[in-house]
C-alpha cells in the first residue's frame, strides 16, 4: 500500500482555527497569497516554513490545502510527510512503479510536503532524486510547492543534495518563532473552549511549563481533563497544581536548572574543561558531552531553543541537531542512555 494514495489534506486543520500571532503571521500570510495567486508566477515558490516540534508548521500547511479546496473546485492537492515519501520510494522500487509515483505527483497543482529534514535523517539518496524531479515538473509548469523542515536551509545543506538546496534558496523562506504568552493563552483557550477551564489555570500552566511546543501543553491538558473525569473532580487550580507536581515528565524543574549548570555536571562527569564544550571547535573528546549537554538543557530546562544555543555558541538548528542525534543513540546506544540517566540523576532532586 502506498501512503500517497491516501495523501489528502487534513481537513481539521484551518486558517479559521489557527490562532494568528507575531511568530507565525508572515508564513500565513504567504500560504494565503500562494492560493490567491495560484495562476501567477510567483517570487516565492517554493514557500518553506522552518520551525521547531509544535510550532505549527503542520497546521499551516494543511491549512493551505484546504484554503485551496474552498476556492477552486477539482484542484488536485497532495499532503504527504517526507517519512512516507521515503516508505513509498522503497515500496515503488521493490514493485518497479517508480513511474507510478511520479506520475502521481506530477498531477498536482499544489505540493504540501512536511518534514522535508526526513531526508537527512534517513539518507535516503534515491528519495532526494526523485522529490527533486518531481519538484522540477511542478516547477516548471507553474504548480505550487509548499514545503516544511525542523531544520533552517544552513542545516539542511549537510544532508540534503546541493540542486535541492539550490531550489529551496531560491523561493521564500519563512521561520516560525517562538510563542510569546499571548499566543500560547489564546492557542489553549481555543483548545479548552468547550471546557471550564479559567484564564488563572491556564496561567498557571503556561508559567510552570515554559515550553514553545504547544503539544507539550495539550498533553498536561488532556492529562486533567482525563482525571477530572475518572475522579469526578471539578478542575481547579488546586487540583491542577497537584497533578503537576506529581508529574515527573514536566518540566518544572527547569526553573532551578540552567544550561550552564547542565554544562558544568557534563564537564565534570567527563572530566573535561567547560570551556571545551562551550567554544566552536570539533575535537573528538568534546562532540559527544556536548551534544548530550545540549540535549539535557532541551530536556530539563525551560529555555528556547535560541537561548539554549547562546549557552553553547550554536544557532538553533544546531541545538535541535543534536538534541534529535541523542535521542536517538539513547535508543540504539545503551552506554550513551546509561550516561544521559546517570546525569539526569545527578541533575534532578525529588
């Protein structure tokens, strides 16, 4: 079975129920204008939004699609995430029907293509070649082509092939921020509006919390309804503080932690200078307590991927870089997961 067969836009996600802010406005916009304009040729295509998990990056694209849809009848869209591209580029090759799929795609007028960064992570070569001649067609024919990463286009050169690279320079390129306080409360508000829910909890939750990814905030949500309902509790602030504080996997804590205290267990622990971790040099000894540096300050801390990077003289695609390159030797890696346990230990007190 092929995912691109089933590759319709999600049809819950829309610019009606996407809250609007500083952060994300001009990528909404640009989606907007890209339907508006979709006969004309235009200085930004492809339109790439760059942003970290949860910024949005998802909604926004499906959202173009059905912006589309409600415009033009018998347009042909396409949302597909680039993990299930790469499953049908290999599913094609073993069945011979790499035509097949092309062919699919070259009938679009508009391409949603999500996570382009799954390429880098999965190194698929053949995958990148064959996006690309996709691309191209549409390209040339004047379709347009909506494309998201994790990963800013600097980032995105270490693994993607330089003719894409070339492509994705050449139109708009948009990076979603991070949330200020108005948008996460009207973001949480919207998502609790058939709750009772008061402004003073959801306060509360955003202060305790700190994070940019909205899914984190959802999930403690959801988290008190689900035990409001099985206790029969009303949901107050009371209770709200106490399943919090219960919770071990939020991040409260991070009002005590500090990168520059995560920094200083990790050189320690290695038994290396701090100064090494911290200054831009690629020394054998140093690549690895740094990643796992970075990592713990994503994890345990409340600071923006931004200000995690000035801890450690990184950009942000740097930091998301090596946050995900640790999670995942933690799942292949049983040394590397016993020293992230064995530091998280040390840096977190119950």
């Amino acid at each position: 079975m092929y995912y691109y067969l089933e590759s319709q836009v999600l049809e819950h996600y829309t610019f009606d129920n996407l809250i609007e802010g500083r952060t994300n406005s001009a990528a909404i916009i640009a989606g907007k204008t890209i339907v508006n304009d979709l006969k004309k040729q235009i200085p930004y295509n492809p339109l790439l939004i760059v942003g970290d998990y949860g910024s949005g990056k998802t909604h926004i694209l499906n959202a173009i699609g059905n912006y589309a849809k409600q415009k033009y009848k018998n347009i042909n869209i396409a949302y597909i995430r680039g993990d299930l591209f790469i499953n049908d580029v290999i599913e094609a090759i073993k069945n011979k029907e790499i035509e097949k799929l092309e062919n699919f795609y070259k009938k679009l007028d508009i391409l949603l293509f999500d996570d382009i960064h799954k390429f880098i992570e999965q190194n698929t070569s053949l995958a990148q070649d064959i996006f690309f001649n996709i691309y191209e067609y549409l390209y040339n024919k004047n379709k347009k082509i909506v494309i998201s990463s994790l990963y800013d286009i600097n980032k995105l050169k270490e693994g993607l092939k330089d003719r894409i690279i070339s492509r994705l320079s050449s139109g708009l390129i948009i990076k979603i921020g991070d949330f200020d306080y108005e948008i996460i409360m009207a973001i949480l508000r919207k998502k609790t509006e058939k709750i009772e829910i008061s402004n003073d909890i959801l306060d509360y939750i955003i202060k305790t919390l700190k994070t940019n990814n909205i899914r984190n905030y959802e999930g403690i949500i959801n988290k008190i309804i689900s035990f409001s309902i099985g206790t029969k509790k009303e949901i107050n602030l009371e209770l709200v503080k106490d399943i919090i504080n219960k919770d071990k996997t939020i991040k409260k804590i991070s009002n005590i932690i500090t990168p520059d205290e995560i920094i200083d267990v990790v050189s320690k622990f290695f038994k290396i200078n701090k100064r090494l971790i911290i200054e831009k040099n690629r020394r054998k000894e140093v690549i690895i307590p740094r990643k796992i540096a970075i990592y713990l300050s994503t994890e345990l801390t409340n600071y923006s991927l931004e200000s995690i990077g000035k801890f450690f003289n990184r950009d942000h695609a740097t930091v998301i870089y090596s946050r995900d390159e640790i999670k995942k030797l933690i799942n292949t890696d049983e040394t590397i997961k016993e020293i992230v346990n064995k530091l998280k230990k040390m840096l977190i007190t119950d």
